[in-house]
C-alpha cells in the first residue's frame, strides 16, 4: 500500500474526508435548525415577493344597421327580422337582403387576445362556404345566414373565409388602449341548407337572435 507524503494512507485520507463532510452537513443542518426555528431569533430569511393583478375595462358598443343590439356586461343580445313577403330570390342566394350587427371594443389597458363566442338556435353549416345558419323556429324551412364581415379590424383572423361555429371560442388579436376594435358580421334571410323552395309557404317571416360574449383579461 502506497503511503502518502503526510504518512496517512488513502483510506485514513478518505475517511477523514467523509467524516468531515459529515460534520459539515450535520453544522449546517443544525444551523439551519436553530436559525429558521420558531423560538430562534439568530436567522432571519425574508424573500419579498410583491405582484399587483390589474383588471382592465372594456366599452362594448353595440352597432346593428336593420337590427337591434345591447350589452350587458360581456354578454350583446343582438335581433334581427325580415318582416313581410320574401321573394324566392330573397332567400335562394340571388339576391341577399344584407343586414349588419356586431360591435366596437375600446379598453383602458393592453387586452392580450379578446375571446369571442358566438351562440345561435338551431344552427347549421355549410363549411365550403363558412356561413353559419339560424333559425328561431326547429325544422324551420327559413332562416338567416351568418359570416363575417371583410371589414373587421382583424381581417386576418375575423374574415368571410372563417365559420363563425356555434359555441366556439374564437381568439381576436390584441386590444390597445386608445384603439377600438371593430368587429361585424353579416346576415340574410335564406332558405336552410336541409329544405326546398317547396317546403317555403308565403308569407313567412325570419326573425332570431345572435349572442356574442367577449372575454377578456
């Protein structure tokens, strides 16, 4: 066995070494025992740690040409109607008898990505074209058509080119102070995508109401 030059052996060498390293974890951990011990006053650990959680406020203005809408809180109710005789080009896509509703956002602080979800009655799709249809009335052989707007200040996000999806979130771009945001949609009284020309009846009034619930922070 080979000696070292302070006459200890590499075995006396590591065992002093490990009990050494053993009195140094149980100093520290009886330091630490004494200096974070309730009774003990000789350590004092302060970690601060202070956050301020800012609630920002948004105006909903409410906008409808033919149509009437209103916000409470996050929540626009918004009513359309076609009252009256609707010709066959009314509502087989000849013609469209156009209304527009929707609303303007403005907040008071940075709002990271709004939410928007849209809720119908009764709806239907037709995907090949993202247009969203409604009607009060189940098994109705008249409705109205909903897409977006090509006039939003998303046109990226919010185009005719997205299905507005009943019950789907739909995330918006970021809301700056100072700028207001609009966004609108279309609607036209059409023939479902499941009926006929004759299961129309004359006379039939289109009526139905469109909710948009905008959430942020």
């Amino acid at each position: 066995m080979k000696i070292n030059e302070d006459n200890r052996t590499k075995t006396d060498v590591s065992e002093h070494q490990t009990c050494w390293s053993l009195l140094t974890g149980a100093g520290l951990a009886l330091l630490l025992m004494v200096g974070l011990s309730r009774d003990a006053s000789a350590l004092t650990i302060t970690i601060p740690y202070d956050y301020t959680i800012t609630a920002n406020t948004c105006w909903l203005s409410p906008e409808t040409s033919g149509g009437s809408g209103s916000f409470v809180g996050q929540f626009g109710d918004f009513t359309l109607a076609w009252d009256g005789a609707l010709g066959t080009s009314d509502v087989t896509g000849y013609t469209k008898s156009m209304k527009t509703f929707g609303f303007n956002m403005n907040c008071d602080g940075d709002i990271y990505q709004p939410r928007l979800t849209i809720t119908a009655t009764n709806p239907q799709y037709d995907e090949p074209s993202h247009v969203m249809y409604t009607t009060d009335t189940t098994n109705s052989a008249m409705g109205f058509a909903i897409q977006f707007n090509n006039d939003n200040t998303d046109r990226t996000q919010l185009n005719p080119s997205i299905t507005p999806t009943n019950g789907m979130m739909i995330n918006v771009s970021e809301v700056n102070p100072g700028n207001v945001k609009v966004i609108r949609l279309n609607a036209w009284p059409t023939l479902m995508p499941d009926k006929s020309i004759r299961d129309i009846t004359g006379g039939m009034d289109v009526r139905g109401t469109v909710t948009i619930e905008v959430r942020y922070n």
